[in-house]
C-alpha cells in the first residue's frame, strides 16, 4: 500500500509540479506510471546506468541509426501551452555515429483524425545536433516555444525525438520542462479535458464564475433567496411590550455573500428597504456579524449616519468598543424615510401618506483586492445566516438593544435591562429577549411579512402568533401565512 501511495505522489509531482509547466524527471523509476498519466514512450526506456544525468534514473533511448522523428521518441501528454522557453538536458552514451541530434515538433489535436488518439500532423518547430566531434559531456538544451502554438488555449502535444545514423551510441535524457498546464484525461483515453473558459485566470470557469471579469470574485451566495427579501419587525418599547405592534421598525433584507476561488468572503453586499415606523422613538439599525472579529472587516460603506454623538467608529467603519463586527446601518430611521405631517410615524397608519420605500446598499468589505484582511480571511462555512444578529437601538439610549429572540446582545448592550418590566431573559440558560411566556420583542420572516397598523398587537392581528411563539416555534410555523382562521385583515398595513 506504501508502494502504491509513493507511486501516486510521484505522477502527480511530475505531472502537476507547476499550474505552468509540465514535467518529467523520471525520478519514478517505472515508465508505466508516467504512462498512466498519459506519456507515450517510442524505443526509450528507464535508466539507472552511470551514463543517467541527474538523481538515480534518466531515460535512455534506442540506438541512434535512424533520422526518422518516429524512431526513438517521447510524447507529452495533451498540454495548453504557456509561453517561453522548452529545457532539457541530454548526453550521448559514447561518441560513435553521426548527426546525431534531438528534434522538437508539435501535434495539434484533431477530433476528426480516424484514431482514438485523435492527434493531428507534426509539426518540426526546432531541432538541435550533438556537437562534432562527438562527446558525452552533459548538454543543457533549449527550445523556444513557437508563437504558433503559444498561450493558444488549444491542446497540442510535445513530440521529442532522438536520430542519428551510423554507430551504436544512445542518447540519455532528463528534466523536461515544458511551459504550459497539464490537460490530458486518463480517464477518457488520455484525450484533452474540455477546454475551459476562464478569462480572469482565477481558477473557475466562466460558465461557474459570477464574476468571469474579476480575478478577486468568483461565487455569490444570496440569503434568504436571490429572487426575495426577508422581514424584520421590531417592537422598540423593550423591556416593556408596549402596543406590541411590531411596527416600530420594519425592515426588508437581502445580502449577498461574494467569495473568491479560495471561498473566502471578499465582501458582504446588504439590500436594506426600509418600510415602515410608527415609533416614537429616534431608532437605529444594525447586526452583529457573531463570532467574526472586528480585524477581520476591512471597511463598511453605504450605511446611513448622522452626527449622532453616542456612537463610535473604526476607521473602516464599524462600531468601536466591539469584540465582533457590528455594522451600524442607520442610526435614525427618520433621517432615511422622514415623516410627513404630524402623524405617527411612517408607512403604519393607512389613512396618512404613503412613503416611498428607501432603500440603503450597505457594503462590507473583508478582503481588499490582491490582499488579505489584517486579522486574515473568512471562509464562507464561517458566514451561515445565523451568523448575523440584527438588533435595533434609540439614538437617545445607545445600549438600549432590541435583538430577535435568543440572540446574543452585543458588548455596548446594557444588560441590566434584562428581567425587567416584561423581559424574561436569563443568560444561563441561553434566554434573551422573550417575555415568561417567550413572546419575543422582534420577528425575522423569511418568506416576507405584512406588518400589522398602528396600536394593533401583532396577537390580535395574526390569530396564531401567540401559540407559535408560547410553543418556541413547534406549533403553526406558518402563523403569518394567508389562510383561513390565521389572520384579521383589517387590521393588516
């Protein structure tokens, strides 16, 4: 098994050494794993002799007496060549013989050539002669790819080929180096991989890349759906329930996790449509990327800020005095979606105007373009919806957080609020944010909610919340749907 597995390392070492060269150094000993890989070998063999030219093996060919380039030969496996220059080194076995020489061709695929091998015309590109009078001294070859065939994206193979005439010397080869990436299929005859389009040169296909242009970009992860937003409602008279509306901030989400070719998170692309308030209060909005370090965020942009002064930045734009990520995108509701007349509020009185949604695209960046964050990347496994925390808070009372229902506060939360009023939180047990009866103070709906009017309690508006909420979600998970029995329509914005 130890053979096996050594045998293995050393084809895709010599295959695979380089994403730009193709190599072959012989250092396995045994032609049949170059060949597995897709090598193809005409009168040269293995060799450990003393004439070898480098480590323990080299390969050595036939004697010499043929000019033919089908004579004694080594084939490469199918490549996309690169660009630059072909190397090898060579020796002659003794001296007898003339014109001994190396010469180089190419061979184009063609899909319709009648063999399984589907391998078109050489084509001599270079050709070098042993110099005369003969010797064995070590010789450094080198061949430069021709422009025909260089950078192409088109597979072509390799030919080298040893002639001479007369004698009996042989010629010993070793370390080839071709520029170009590996792109044979040994699991399809040794035929080309398809060709692959990848025009940043990232590593992912264009037809896999959501970002085919930008080497920094590749996938693109939307949550809750690509083709809708999720709702969140919030209830801002913590620790008391207050109306219990759930109108006091309503807000639509989406966001977009944008990862590279590693699946490091290059940035975060948040859709935020603000619908409705019908608070008295000045309130802000934000989420806390949970467990993810404040270094690991290099800048936040497109949130909505005003002057107010209980609220502390980074440079790049994050909340100060924080362990995790908080990103703060609005700190007053009203600055964004400003009330009309003197009614209550925006958005939550049916006879009053409506307002024109407003939506902010806030940005998160945490990893600059070639670079990496200080602190080092985020994997996408570490970005799960679970990982933002929304929250809201009043610009009055900065630590006055309102979280969903068992979310973590943040550290500039004052937790001395919890089990006061209404508030049954308990930290060791995991609680926060649920009254005795676990009626939470705000409501995150995937699928999209209407929110209730103004003074009318969500209870008395959607007829099955209460039982959902008192039974931690297990029963009438679909209280918010438009069936029978399930909601007051009148009573609905």
């Amino acid at each position: 098994m130890k053979k096996i597995l050594f045998s293995l390392i050393i084809v895709l070492s010599m295959a695979f050494s380089s994403k730009a060269q193709v190599t072959l150094n012989f250092e396995s000993g045994n032609r049949a794993i170059e060949q597995g890989n897709c090598w193809v070998f005409g009168s040269v063999s293995y060799s450990n002799l003393e004439f070898r030219i480098n480590g323990n093996w080299s390969g050595r060919t036939n004697q010499l007496t043929n000019p033919a380039i089908t004579a004694s030969w080594i084939k490469t496996p199918w490549i996309l060549p690169g660009t630059g220059n072909i190397t090898m080194k060579a020796r002659l076995e003794n001296a007898s013989g003339i014109n001994r020489g190396v010469v180089l061709s190419y061979i184009p695929y063609n899909p319709d050539a009648p063999t399984s091998h589907k391998e078109g015309v050489p084509t001599t590109f270079a050709t070098y002669n042993f110099p005369t009078p003969l010797n064995i001294w070590i010789q450094d070859l080198t061949f430069t790819l021709p422009p025909a065939i260089a950078n192409s994206q088109e597979s072509y193979k390799i030919l080298i080929s040893f002639v001479g005439q007369g004698g009996n010397s042989r010629a010993f080869v070793d370390d080839i180096v071709i520029p170009g990436t590996y792109n044979s299929d040994p699991s399809n005859g040794c035929l080309p991989l398809a060709n692959v389009e990848d025009a940043d040169g990232d590593g992912v296909a264009d037809a896999d890349d959501a970002y085919p242009q930008d080497i920094h970009r590749a996938y693109t992860s939307v949550y809750p759906s690509a083709n809708g937003f999720g709702t969140l409602a919030f209830e801002d008279l913590w620790p008391n329930k207050g109306d219990y509306d759930f109108n006091d901030v309503v807000v639509d989400y989406q966001i977009n996790t944008v990862t590279n070719a590693s699946n490091n998170v290059v940035e975060l692309i948040a859709q935020f449509k603000l619908k409705a308030s019908g608070a008295g209060f000045k309130n802000g909005f934000a989420f806390q990327l949970d467990g993810i370090e404040t270094d690991k965020v290099i800048s936040v942009s497109g949130n909505s800020i005003s002057n107010a002064s209980n609220i502390s930045f980074t440079e790049g734009g994050l909340e100060n005095g924080q362990d995790f990520a908080n990103v703060i995108v609005f700190d007053n509701f009203f600055n964004v979606m400003p009330k009309q007349g003197s009614g209550v509020g925006v958005n939550t009185n049916p006879d009053a105007p409506f307002i024109e949604y407003q939506t902010l695209t806030v940005r998160v960046i945490m990893i600059n373009e070639g670079t990496t964050a200080p602190g080092g990347t985020v994997n996408i496994g570490q970005i799960t919806p679970g990982v933002f925390n929304f929250y809201i808070f009043s610009t009055q009372q900065r630590s006055r957080e309102i979280h969903l229902a068992d979310r973590i506060p943040t550290d500039l939360a004052d937790t001395s609020l919890f089990g006061t009023g209404d508030d049954d939180s308990d930290a060791s047990q995991g609680k926060y944010y649920k009254t005795s009866n676990n009626l939470p103070w705000a409501i995150d709906v995937l699928q999209g909610f209407e929110y209730p009017t103004e003074k009318n309690s969500i209870d008395n508006t959607y007829l099955k919340f209460n039982t959902w909420a008192v039974s931690s979600g297990n029963s009438f998970s679909n209280w918010y749907t438009d069936q029978p029995g399930y909601r007051d329509v009148q009573k609905i914005y």
